[in-house]
C-alpha cells in the first residue's frame, strides 16, 4: 500500500531533502554550497530555486523553507519567490532553461512534509 499525499492541485508533495538533491543534482552544486552565506549568482539563483520548488510543492511555511536552506527567514523565501515567478512569468529563455527543473514531475510520493 502507497500512501500519498495531494495538495490542492493533486500534485505530490515532496520533501525538503528531495528538492535540495534535485537541484544540487541539476546544478553540480553540493547542499554544503547552497546552505553558505554566499550571495553570489551562481549560489544564490539555485537556492532561490530551492526556496520556489519548496514553496509550491511542500505544506512546509516560509520560516521552515528558510531554516532548511541556509537558515534564511521568511521574508528572504518570499522575496525568492517572487524573484523566480517574475523570471518565470516574463523571461522566454529563463522559462525554456529551468522550466522542467522550477516544475518537477513528482514522480518520487511522500507521506510527509519535511
């Protein structure tokens, strides 16, 4: 038996731990990099990655995205967000680049949140 768990929009949710793995994987960064104090773009646009995929596909709150992912707070999570869904919303190329990435298939279900 498989117990999966459906948000709003019958997608699977995911774990923290499973989105740090898929974008370290997708960006040859380690988790050690992406928890680092670092604000460099090559740093910091893959952990905003992180903040947005967990935003939208965990039941987790804004504070716990953040303490996962660098021990960033609330409000550093929305600003990511807001960040990636404006590159989403207007930049063709960016959307072609990291859409699979940004919009994973669920493929892997979990029957918790963290």
């Amino acid at each position: 038996l498989e117990l999966r768990i459906f948000n709003k929009d019958n997608k699977v949710y995911m774990k923290l731990d499973q989105i740090m793995a898929m974008v370290c994987k997708a960006t040859g960064l380690t988790p050690e990099y992406l928890n680092m104090k670092i604000r460099e773009p090559h740093i910091l646009l893959p952990r905003q990655f992180c903040h947005y995929i967990a935003s939208k596909n965990t039941k987790c709150t804004l504070a716990a995205i953040g303490a996962y992912f660098g021990g960033k707070d609330h409000s550093t999570v929305l600003s990511s967000i807001k960040k990636i869904q404006g590159y989403l919303d207007t930049d063709r190329e960016f959307r072609e680049k990291y859409g699979d990435l940004l919009n994973p298939d669920h493929s892997t279900p979990t029957n918790d949140n963290s």
